[in-house]
C-alpha cells in the first residue's frame, strides 16, 4: 500500500465542501440541507485519511427546520480559522438567511447562530485580510433587476465579526467568467503572494457545472479573470463521463506546502445510457500547482482523477489502497450516543429516538407520514456505494390500527422506497411502498397473521447498481426476497430533484394521533456494507 489521496474523499452525499488548515491539520465541512445534525465535519492530518469529529449545527436550540424540504435548510458552508477561533459561515434558506457560528475546537461545541442582517443572497464566505479588516462574500441577484434565471453577482462587504454588523457599503465584483454567465456562486477569497485571488463556481450545479478563478491587486478593484476558465470542469466530457456536474471548490495548502483543491462532483451509474446520480453531489480533491500567476487544478489531465500521489500525479488505485473515509458497517447500538454519521429529517434529538429506554437497541418512536414536512422521525445514513445492502433487526409492538415502522431508501419525501410492518385492524401486514411524486404505491402487501400486535423480524435491501432486492425474514438466516428489482433510479437526482442523495435508514410512523408518544420500535442493529468497490460505472 502506497499513500494516495483515494476519490471521492467523502462518498455519499457530501456537497459544496470547504477546508481550512489550522494547526498542523485540516478541517472540511459540506452541505447537508435539512437533515439535523448540520455541517459535518472532518478532519485530516495529513490529506488521504479524513475523520468525521462533529457537526456545526447538532442542537435544537441552534436552528429550527421545521416546516423545510429536505432540499432546502443549510446551504454552501465556509470554514475558515483566525487567530485561535474558528468560523463556520453558512445560508439557512427560507428562514434566519446568512449566518455564521464559532468554535475554540472544530469538533465543538459550536455557538449559537449570530444573523448577519442585511447580507442578501446565499453561499457567504468569509476573508481574514493580513490589515485585520475581516470581509463577507456573498452571491446575490444583480442589484439593477435579473434580467435571466441567474443573473447573479458576487459581492462583498466588510463585516465586524464580533457582531456580525456589514460595515460600509456593499460592492459587487464579479459576474463570472463567461458572457451571460449564470449562477456565479460558492465564492471564496484568498490573498497568495500579495494578490487577491477569487475561486467562485458557476453555470449552475448540473451538467455545466464549472470553478473559475478571477485576481485583483486590491480586493475592491477591477477584477480580472483568467482567460483560460474554468479552471476545473467536466461539463465538456458529455453525459457519459464517469464524474459529472464538476463544481464548488476551495483552495489550500497542505503541510508540504502543495496546493489541493476540494470540489463537489457526482457519479452517476446505471445500464448502458440510463445513468443516474443516487449519492447526490460528493467531496474530491485534486491537485493544484501555480503557472504565471494563476492557479491550474489537476495538471496533467484537468480531471477528476480516482487517485494522486501526495505530489499531486495522477496514480492507480490499489486494491490495498483503503477509502479516505471509513465509516462502521455496523451499529448495535450499544453505546450512549449515536455515532456522529447517523442523521434525522429536520431534527434527531430525544423526540425521536432513545438510546437508554431499551439498553442495547435504538429505540424510535412514532411520528409523522414520511411524506410531511414536519415531525417525520426517521434515523438514516448516506448511501456511500453503488451496490450494497443494508438491513436492521426490528422489534414491534402496535398499539393502534397504522401504526407502522421499517427500513427507508429515502431521496426526499415524494421519492423513495419503504419495506414495513403495519398494524391494519387485527392483523400485521408486511408492504412495500414505492413512492414517486404524487403516486404512493403499495407494490405488495402480504398478511402475517392476527391475535397478536407484536413483531419480531429483520429487513434487508439489497442494490445491484439501479435494481433493488427487498428482502424480509423472522432473522438473518431465514431472508427471502419479498419483492425484486425495483427501480432504483427514482431515488436519483435526475428523478427526484433536489439537492440530496439517497440515504437508507429507520422509522417508525403513528397510525392515529392516540399513538402519539406511545407507539415506537426498537431496532436492535443495524448494518450497511458497499458491496462492489467501483470508481465509476
């Protein structure tokens, strides 16, 4: 085994990354929308092996996303770190806008948000200049009226950071690259050997997805793009290419002193031309070096590779190579808290789950339809793979007539797959839901039997790349498939919308609202395991 940077960095849906060096090591967060906790965040110390040590936002009393679909809340981080202190600057849509919180350790606990009033639009950043003047980048609508869908710009204002106050005047910069350049958004700001450097993306987050960079001898000049953007994309290697929609990036130094790059990008997989993107936008690294002035990402080849040597050269991966992130394949739930990669919709405190009501099993208690945008009570993890199974050993007992609880394939609340036990009148029933937009589909229904509300038994959903195998049985060694090849690309991106992946995981629903705060079930294990190592389909 030889030291590699393995890509993705981060599998599985982790969007719009940013980094920050501090102290010897090294600090990502990304996206994660309305899923609770908010902001993962990893750790390296030396670039191939990273670490997941907290979340910025993992406390109710830090941010409500009740009421929001999965795509919106928590838009765009930015991590940066400042004499002792670090920053994470972040967009929560459709409720507090722009805000930013702080921490003595990464790992947290993290603040309570501080409002930035006045800050318009999305994706901020902040810039530590050497003067001590402290900046917000933002993106906003241009200011004299949008003349197309887009028709953004990238600002900036000085702020106090203390209190968050803009000071002064706001001024936009920057417009993209491109003439009619749509969506110049994720913009970051650094000062390298006396010049101001802007990394912005741009063309939108799918298929023209791109990284341009622009420079300034002052940072409120006239700004000047290189004529060779974007520096970083994938958008001309057609619909075929094994990475796609290549975008949202930042820029840092390692402790060797080479430059790297972190940038979303999605896989899609699937039979022949049929290729959809499951896992959502995920977290690469690429390298960067410095020719007149003007950073080139990936040298070589401009592309994203599957792995560099630590001098940034594109390399084979080896099957001893192991991943840059391993996360456990199983949770028995043994211990007092949940590991920090487990996630909630919109919330995943002790309203939804207990760890200490049945010693050795995660109980979840009864909530919402998984279709609501509010008190759903789901426990689930990022799809990380192309093909995998996961299953989860279950114990029930019903109280009232729809109570029900399972195992989710969840992409959003209209698109997803569901294998459950019910409780309809006398009988528990065993379902497969398929839900697809407007359409909620019970694809089987088989009768277990009457007399009794309690159940026992284990579910497992097996992925061959697009075709899913459900599977149920009273233990491990007695599965049997309940239905087979479902259609897997209704969990996509390309299907379902948004910006999300698929993520698998628990629930457990309230038939009536007499059930509320009585009904749950006790999951005893659960395990996840990627069943194929594949790069790109």
């Amino acid at each position: 085994m030889s030291l590699k940077i393995i890509n993705p960095i981060l599998p599985g849906f982790y969007p719009d990354p940013s980094v920050c060096a501090a102290e010897g090591a090294f600090y990502l967060v990304t996206s994660s929308f309305s899923y609770m906790p908010g902001l993962p965040v990893f750790k390296s110390t030396d670039c191939i092996h990273w670490e997941q040590i907290g979340n910025v936002i993992d406390r109710p009393e830090q941010m409500d996303f009740s009421g929001q679909g999965v795509s919106r809340g928590l838009f765009a981080p930015t991590i940066r770190y400042n004499k002792g202190k670090f920053y994470c600057i972040c967009t929560q849509v459709d409720k507090i806008g722009n805000f930013f919180v702080t921490a003595d350790n990464p790992a947290g606990p993290w603040s309570n948000p501080i409002v930035i009033e006045g800050a318009e639009g999305i994706d901020p950043s902040l810039f530590f200049d050497d003067d001590g003047k402290v900046w917000y980048i933002g993106t906003r609508p241009a200011p004299e009226g949008v003349k197309y869908n887009g028709n953004w710009e990238i600002w900036i204002q000085q702020i106090d950071i203390q209190t968050g106050k803009l000071l002064g005047e706001s001024k936009g910069i920057w417009r993209g690259a491109l003439r009619d350049c749509v969506w110049p958004e994720g913009p970051h700001i650094y000062k390298i050997n006396g010049m101001y450097y802007l990394l912005h993306a741009e063309g939108g987050t799918g298929p023209d997805h791109a990284v341009c960079v622009a420079r300034c001898e002052t940072i409120d000049g006239k700004w000047e793009g290189k004529k060779s953007n974007p520096i970083l994309t994938h958008r001309h290697l057609g619909k075929k290419a094994g990475v796609v929609y290549v975008g949202h990036a930042d820029l840092f130094q390692d402790n060797d002193k080479h430059w790297w790059m972190v940038c979303l990008a999605s896989r899609p997989y699937g039979d022949g031309d049929e290729r959809y993107c499951n896992m959502g936008r995920e977290t690469f690294m690429v390298p960067v070096i410095w020719e007149d002035g003007w950073p080139v990402a990936s040298p070589k080849t401009g592309l994203v590779e599957n792995a560099f040597s630590l001098t940034g050269i594109p390399v084979q991966r080896g099957n001893d190579d192991s991943d840059a992130v391993v996360f456990p394949d199983v949770d028995d739930f043994n211990e007092d808290t949940l590991g920090l990669y487990w996630l909630g919709l919109r919330r995943l405190d002790e309203t939804v789950y207990s760890l200490k009501a049945n010693p050795g099993s995660l109980r979840i208690f009864g909530g919402n339809k998984i279709c609501q945008d509010n008190g759903v009570n789901m426990v689930a993890r990022r799809q990380t793979g192309f093909s995998y199974e996961a299953a989860c050993g279950i114990n029930v007992n019903f109280i009232n007539d729809g109570d029900s609880a399972g195992l989710v394939c969840f992409q959003n609340e209209t698109f997803n797959y569901r294998i459950q036990v019910a409780l309809r009148g006398k009988v528990i029933v065993i379902q497969l839901i398929k839900s697809m937009g407007e359409t909620e589909e019970v694809i089987k229904e088989d009768v277990l039997g009457g007399g009794t509300k309690q159940f026992t038994g284990v579910f497992r959903v097996v992925a061959e790349k697009q075709h899913l195998y459900f599977e149920f049985g009273r233990d491990e060694r007695n599965l049997a498939v309940f239905v087979e090849d479902m259609d897997a690309t209704i969990l996509s991106v390309e299907k379902a919308g948004g910006f999300v992946g698929t993520v698998i995981g628990m629930y457990a629903v309230n038939g009536c609202d007499e059930s509320k705060g009585k009904f749950f079930a006790d999951f005893d294990w659960f395990r996840y395991d990627n069943t194929a190592r594949i790069w790109t389909n």
